[in-house]
C-alpha cells in the first residue's frame, strides 16, 4: 500500500497464499494437535479431541440477498460449521455466529435468519453458543464458529490417504453449482421488472442444493456404525478438482477418478446442457455442495457397499509420481488442477 | 425488507436485540454449559471447561486503514480474542483467523497482517490454530475465534457478583478513545494534504492503547496466584458504564462506583480536555480498552490490595434496587446508561 513490493493475491491462489501465510507459526502448545491446514483445528481436551472451525460469508461473495431468503442463510450457515466437523469424522455440538448488520437490515430480518439457524441447530443436534451483532457499513456479514467432539482414535485428517485407498464421495456433485447459475440468469433476466415470474419448475432439486443444502450426517452415520475410519477426508466446498488436490497434497499421493462414476443429478445435467456447461466441469469445480470426499482402505470395500447412505466409489488413490487425474470413459487422463483466487473489486 | 412490520434495530439497542435473538436457544446438549451471553462459550470437555469466543472486526466499524498500520490491527484481533478468554479466568490457548479480502489487498499486506498476529500469539502464548482467507467485495473483514481453557472450579461468569463485593478494574480508562479521537482529527486536518505531519507528540500513550491495545494477562495471572477468583467479570470493550451494566443485569444486582477512583491516565485528561470531552465520559462510554472489570469479596480487600498488578477498586456491589449509579465526589449519585446502536449507512 506504500510503494513497496506489491504481489497480487491471484498470483499465489487462494491455497498458495494460507500456505505463505501460515507458514513460520509452529504450534508451541501441547495441546494444539493440528493448527491451520485442515477443515478444523484439533485441540486435546482430554479423553476427546475438540475441533474448532470458523468462517465467514460474505454478502456480493458467499450469498446473494436477491434471491436468498435470510432464513435459508441462516440454516446454511450453520450447516457450513457442522460439515467442517463431520469433514473429520467428528459431530458438531454448538455453533456461534457473529454479525455485522448494516441499517439496511431490521429486527424482523434477523429474526428470519435466527430461525434459519433455529432449524438447523434442531437438524443437525447442536446448540446456539454464543450470538454477537455488531454494526456494519457494507450489508451482512456472517463469522460462524463450530465446535465438535471425537474421540482421539477416530479423528480423520486431510493427510492420511494410501495407495489403493477407495475414494468415495456422498451425494451428487454440482447442483449447488447449477442452482446458483439458474438464480443469477433468473436475477438477470427479472431485473427492473415489475412483477418477476421466476422460472424455477422442474428446479427445485438444484435450487434447494444452492439455497440450503444440507451435510451428509447419516453417511457419518453409517459409517460409524461400521467401524469404518476413513484414512483422509474433506468437506466438498470447493470443488472436487480442489478438495481432492488437497487430499492428495496432504496425502503427498496421487489419484485417478473416473468421470463416468461422478454422480451428477438429472436436474444438473439438465440444467447445465441448457447453459451450454459441461456438467461434469460443474461437478468438479462448481463447489458449494458440502457433501464429503474420503478415501477408505481397499479391504473395506465390501463393507462400504454394504451401507449404502448415498456413498459412491468414484476412484482409487496411486503413487505420488502419478498426479491426480479424471480418468474418461475412453481412457484418457485428465490433469486436475486447482482454480485460481476469485478477484473481487475495491 | 417486503412490507412487514419493520423494526429498526436501534429501536432495541445492542443487548436488547441479541437478547431478542437468542431467546428460545434452550441448549440440549450436556456439554453446552453457557451459551450465548457471556464473554465466551463454555463447553464441557472433561476435566476442565474449554472457552471458545468469536469476534468480527469489520473495515469502517472497527478499525479505519488510513492510520491503522496492518501490522498492529492483526497484534489486536488476537488481543480481542484472548480478552475474552481472561474475562472468564481462563487461558488462551488458540486462535483462528479467517479473513476476507478485497482486490485492494497485496499479499505482502497480508503479510503485515500476520506479522502482528504473530507477535501477538508470541506475547500470549497463543498458537494460531487455523488461518483461512477468501475474497470480499468491501474490504477487510476479520473474523477471529479464540479457544482456551480453564479449571472447572475457577471459571468466572458475568452473574456472580454479591452485595457489597468490589468492584475492580485493571490499568486506567477512556485511552484508547481519546486516541480515536486523536487519530480521526488528524486524519480530517490533512485529508488532502500532501505531507502529512501529523501532531502525535507526547501522545504515544493514548495512540498505543488505541493502535495496539494490551490485554491485563498479568492481573489475571496475580488473581490466580493468590487464589483470588473474582465473582464476576467481563471484559472492557463497550465501555465501563455498559460492561458493568451488563454485570448487574445478569447478576441481579446494583452498584456504585466513584467517580474520583476510575483511573484515568494524564494524556488521556490533557486530550480531552484539548476536545472539550469530559474525561470521566471518555471513561465510561469510550470502549476498546480491553482491560477487565471484576468483583470480588470484600473479605479478600487485604489481599488485593497486596496484589497491585494494576488493579484498582471503584467501587462496590449493592442491591439491585438501588439500581447502577456513578457518585460524584459531593455525593450526587448520576445513574448510569447503556449507549445505544451505532447506525450506519447502507
């Protein structure tokens, strides 16, 4: 800002810049057993490990109030917290939400993004820990902190994936992604219009994925109850490209997926034929579905199919010096990579 | 934001609309020991109680980057963070940092940023537990989540004060304002100008307590040596007349405190009197000096005032019939007032 050295953060990237950073901030305490790097800290707190995640969403960034109702913010916020605990193999038991609130917003706003939250906190069983508001002069602002539990031989780190492993996924990829894209030609399309008619028959699958998702806590669940660890997990808010370079960075392994196991829903597919977008780019990049990617050791692949819970085998974890790649149905491998920082203005 | 009945928020005021807003979370679970309404979360973990806070530091609420260094606003998110662990007798331990960034910001300004906040986990003994950056279109949002720890027989609420306990302090009031004020005159008389020269001399006091504020770890360190746990306490933040407000609200209960025994520093006094502000206002209503009020029993006065470390008593609990008063050294009885919702535009 003064004249010195000035490296544009698009440079770096989004994961190349908490990287730089981060770096240098060795943990000095006991009890810290994982610092930043993954989708939770992991604190020891005893006979369990406690896990504390935080973000933010941004108003114009993480959420349009055009077409988001608050109350659908509200529960997907808190659906973000828990699905960072679920991402390592925990369970989610309180959540804080921090606001900055402009004059723009009324109490009857907040109240309808508080029972957004209200519903989740039921969903998902965690209680609302802590509630600060505080005035802002840019719109909404939303900092959601989540606190979990899980006992110490079962915590799942971003970087225990091993050759062979089976990488799973639950759900469908990309319709959170699709949702939005409908929202914002519908945006488009209805702006300065007297009485907007969106069209939205036919949508609600990829809008109810945009609009408030949900985290796939039965999965967890089920796999659980199975004894089934799995070696490495993250939370798909990324994108499947991102979130399995990061396992595979961390893993310090590679990957083969295959497209014609991504599972991608009628509605996706329809959606983004329409918008001339290759679905499967979509599943890969699009991000926001907050379903889990995980590997599993091969010998537990009869048990996996088994449990159903809406897991799917997508591909197999390879040596390191094999890079990561989308496998097509004609065999030809695809590099994934990673997207860049998305530039914003001002 | 559609025709319904619309409250301002500044109808309610601050406490009033969280208090609104958090109705009605009863929490379920049995590691949910306080939610919302103290300084931080409290939650269950085993032998000890861990303290989980989360704060947002919001661009043009919280801090203005014409003349906040980035260097000293990440040295005070982190002493934000762990002042409110000190408020419930705790320890930090962690914190998390998750940002949101315009296109405005370099990477080498991050890099500022996290130099503070390194030096600042250094003086704490805090480690950064997770570090996460997005993009935002306003901006610089700050959002920090700070974790620590505490026995379980040690921990202090903000409702535990008793008839005629103290009522203490650390270190003196109303600096850090005065320093606002300082800082925002000097940024009005060279708006435009082209070398500025700000008058800063013989304020370094005033602008320090502003700039890089310090939190009282050392009071709390004396308490916990001698065996003095307060009955309550919270973290000077809003202000002395709101924070104490807040602990005879919640620990139904009265005060007073006099007005010839807040401490207040020489440059905070030869500012405002500079600004025609009443001094003892600065005190009162000022906000962000991040020191500690607490009560404690009147039969550990002797040991306290051993103690020293900074700690000043002002004054004392009462019944809460009495109500929260300010007396003036010719024994007029001023009661004392919440301030109300900062509004801002948009």
């Amino acid at each position: 800002m003064d004249g010195k050295k000035r490296t544009e953060i698009a440079e770096l990237g989004k994961f190349g810049l908490i990287d730089r950073l981060t770096a240098g901030f060795a943990p000095a305490r006991a009890t810290t057993i994982k610092g930043a790097g993954d989708d939770a800290a992991v604190i020891d707190t005893g006979d369990r490990y406690t896990l504390v995640s935080t973000d933010l969403l941004l108003e114009g960034v993480d959420f349009d109030l055009v077409y988001t109702p608050l109350r659908h913010l509200g529960y997907k916020a808190v659906v973000a917290g828990c699905s960072d605990i679920y991402a390592m193999n925990g369970t989610p038991q309180q959540v804080m939400l921090a606001l900055g609130v402009s004059a723009r917003f009324s109490v009857e706003d907040l109240e309808e993004l508080y029972a957004g939250v209200k519903l989740a906190c039921k969903a998902y069983g965690v209680d609302l820990a802590g509630g600060d508001t505080s005035a802002s002069v840019n719109g909404l602002t939303i900092g959601i902190t989540t606190v979990g539990s899980v006992a110490r031989d079962k915590i799942v780190y971003r970087s225990g994936a091993k050759k062979n492993d089976l990488v799973c996924i639950t759900g469908d990829l990309g319709a959170a992604y699709m949702g939005l894209h409908l929202l914002e030609r519908e945006k488009r399309a209805y702006a300065g219009s007297q009485s907007p008619q969106p069209k939205f028959e036919g949508r609600e699958y990829i809008l109810g994925r945009q609009l408030k998702p949900e985290s796939p806590r039965e999965a967890i669940e089920a796999l659980g109850r199975a004894g089934i660890v799995p070696t490495a997990m993250i939370d798909l808010t990324d994108g499947l490209a991102s979130d399995l370079l990061h396992i595979c960075k961390q893993s310090a392994c590679g990957a083969r997926i295959y497209l014609d196991r991504i599972p991608i829903a009628r509605q996706t597919s329809e959606m983004a034929e329409e918008l001339h977008i290759d679905p499967v780019t979509a599943a890969l990049n699009g991000g926001g579905d907050y379903e889990l990617l995980f590997t599993v050791p091969l010998d537990r692949q009869e048990e996996l199919f088994k449990l159903g819970a809406g897991i799917e085998v997508i591909g197999h974890i390879t040596d390191e010096s094999t890079g990561v790649a989308l496998t097509t149905p004609d065999g030809e491998d695809i590099a994934l990579t990673a997207p860049g920082w998305k530039t914003r203005e001002k």
